[in-house]
C-alpha cells in the first residue's frame, strides 16, 4: 500500500519529463525552422555541395582597400534550357579561384563585381549607405550570364535590403542565407564577411552578427536550461516520493 503511495509523484515526473520534453521538442523544431532554405533535397536539378568561400577586394581609385568580402555563393537560377526546350532550374556554386573581382567605391555608395567562367557570368552587388543613420545596405544585385544551353540571362533589382550593417563595422553571417533577388533567381550565401563602406585598413571592422547566428547561439543555452529544469524536477519527485514513503511506513 505504501509503495503505491509512493509511486505516484515519480510517475507524475516522469509525465511532466515527457510532456515538456515534446515541448522542447516542438520549440527547436521551430527554432531550428527559420533559415528558410532546405539544401540539398528540393532542387530538381544536381544539387552542388557548399560552396568555397572566396575572399575579394575592392581598391578604390587612390589605390587604398575601400571594400572587403568573404563569402561562399550558390546561384539558384530559374532559365529557358535550348536542349531540353523547357524552363529548368539551375544551382550553380561561384568557383572563387576563377572568379575574378573589382568593383568601384563612392561616399555612399559601392558596388563589387565577379566575373567567371571566362566572362559570362557578370554578378554585381551594390550597397548603399545612408549618411544619416550610417547604416549600409546590399541594395541592388545584377546577374548577366550566357551558357551554351542558356537563353542569355540578364536580371537585376535595385531595390532590395539585405546585409544590413553599422558604418566602421563588418556585416557577418555564418548561417547559410537566402538572398531572393528576383523570382528567377536567389542567391545562398554561407559564411559571409562584408564592408563595403568605411574600412580603416586592409582589415574587416569588428563584426556585427545577423540575427541567424544569434538565434543559433540562443537555442544551446534553452537547451541547457530546460535540461536542467528536468533534473530539478525530477530530483523534486524523488525527494518527495521518499518522504512520503517514509511518512507511510511512520503510519503503520
Ligand atoms: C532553388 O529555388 C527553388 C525555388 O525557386 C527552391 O525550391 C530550391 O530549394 C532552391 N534550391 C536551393 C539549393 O537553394
Ligand atoms: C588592391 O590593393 C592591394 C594592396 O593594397 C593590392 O595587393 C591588390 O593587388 C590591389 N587589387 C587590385 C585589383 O588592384
Ligand atoms: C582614398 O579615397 C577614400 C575614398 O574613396 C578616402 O576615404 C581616403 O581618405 C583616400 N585616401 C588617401 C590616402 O587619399
Ligand atoms: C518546344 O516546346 C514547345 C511546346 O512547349 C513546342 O511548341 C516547340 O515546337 C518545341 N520546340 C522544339 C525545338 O522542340
Ligand atoms: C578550382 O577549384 C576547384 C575545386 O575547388 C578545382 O576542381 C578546379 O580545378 C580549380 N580550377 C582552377 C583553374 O584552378
Ligand atoms: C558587369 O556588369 C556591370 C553592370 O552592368 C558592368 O558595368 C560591367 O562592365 C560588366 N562587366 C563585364 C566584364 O561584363
Ligand atoms: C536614412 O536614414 C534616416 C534615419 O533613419 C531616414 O529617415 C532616411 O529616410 C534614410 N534615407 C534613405 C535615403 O534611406
Ligand atoms: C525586387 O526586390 C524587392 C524586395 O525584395 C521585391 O519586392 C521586388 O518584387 C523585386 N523586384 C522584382 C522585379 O522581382
């Protein structure tokens, strides 16, 4: 009799184990969730594994560094194929050893161009930045490509706000992004470093994180925290299971 008494309160912590470990559960389902890309399952296409991360500059006309970035990139590119004549999606990693960099630098705004595959494909980023805030921005991107079974690609957008950093600082992401620039085509970008405005030397400014990263480094330390509440809890019930089972046998 008493050691039915006595069960009780561990079978309640074991409940309380598993319901908030489904809990737990379901919170990094969705923490996890957000970095919105599923790599390497979706793409009908062959699927190239992560790209290198190349690391490119940009000389101002006074011959100092005006634009640093390091970052590995994927195009995601929707086109007419000639052979196949039909709309097929293509997933192409930018090669940083045949890639060759320059771009031009202005008070408020930069712009980086690569240039690959023996000059057919022309990707240019711009950014902006505003004099007011200080605040910088990747504003526009330019995509001109030709391939041999390619219907010449040309696309750009002006009016995009991605890569938002401080002036005198380095944007940083090591999560893998997804830059949509137009509906044809996305950019993934994994591990970037860039300034484009107000470098000191030919060194990156102290970095600002994105948020990505951020919610990265959150997610052990809920972990922690919630494991070490499931201890608690359960050393709780077994404390308290013992005490009752020693109150039972006082009352035999
Ligand atoms: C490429 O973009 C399509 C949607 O436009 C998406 O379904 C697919 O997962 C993307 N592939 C990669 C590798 O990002
Ligand atoms: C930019 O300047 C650096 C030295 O500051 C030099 O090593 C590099 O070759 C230059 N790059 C270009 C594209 O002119
Ligand atoms: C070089 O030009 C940049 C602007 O592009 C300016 O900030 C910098 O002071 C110039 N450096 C020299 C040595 O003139
Ligand atoms: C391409 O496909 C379209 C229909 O989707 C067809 O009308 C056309 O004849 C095809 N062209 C070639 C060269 O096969
Ligand atoms: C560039 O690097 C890739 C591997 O990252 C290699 O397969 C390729 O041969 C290299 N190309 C040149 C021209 O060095
Ligand atoms: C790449 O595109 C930019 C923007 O249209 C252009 O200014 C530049 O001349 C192009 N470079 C090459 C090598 O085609
Ligand atoms: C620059 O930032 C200020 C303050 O945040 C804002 O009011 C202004 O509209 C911005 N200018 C541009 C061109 O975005
Ligand atoms: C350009 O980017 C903006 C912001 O992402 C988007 O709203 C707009 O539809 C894009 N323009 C085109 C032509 O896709």
């Amino acid at each position: 009799m008493t050691q039915i008494g006595a069960v009780q309160p561990w079978s309640l912590g074991l409940t309380l184990f598993v319901v908030l470990g489904a809990a737990l559960h379901q919170g990094l389902a969705a923490a996890v969730a957000p970095p919105t890309t599923a790599p390497a399952t979706a793409a009908p296409h062959k699927d190239p594994s992560r790209p290198e991360r190349g690391n490119y500059v940009v000389n101002s006309s006074n011959g100092t560094v005006c634009l640093l970035a390091s970052m590995g990139l994927q195009l995601n590119i929707t086109f007419s194929s000639l052979s196949q004549n039909k709309t097929v999606q293509d997933v192409v990693n930018i090669q940083p050893n045949v890639t060759k960099s320059s771009g031009s630098c202005d008070a408020d705004s930069a712009s980086l161009q690569l240039i690959t595959d023996a000059e057919k494909t022309n990707l240019t980023f711009y950014f902006s930045l505003n004099t007011t805030s200080n605040k910088y921005h990747l504003s526009g991107v330019l995509l001109s490509a030709a391939r041999p079974d390619m219907k010449a690609v040309y696309v750009h957008n002006n009016s995009l706000d991605y890569l938002r950093g401080t002036l005198g600082y380095s944007y940083m992401c090591r999560e893998e992004q997804t830059l949509i620039v137009v509906p044809t085509l996305s950019i993934n970008t994994f591990q970037v470093q860039v300034q484009p405005f107000g470098l000191t030397g030919k060194q990156f400014g102290a970095a600002e994180e994105c948020q990505l990263d951020e919610d990265d480094m959150l997610i052990p330390i809920i972990v922690g925290a919630a494991l070490a509440g499931l201890v608690l809890i359960v050393l709780l019930a077994y404390l308290i299971g013992r005490k009752r089972s020693h109150a039972g046998y006082q009352t035999i």
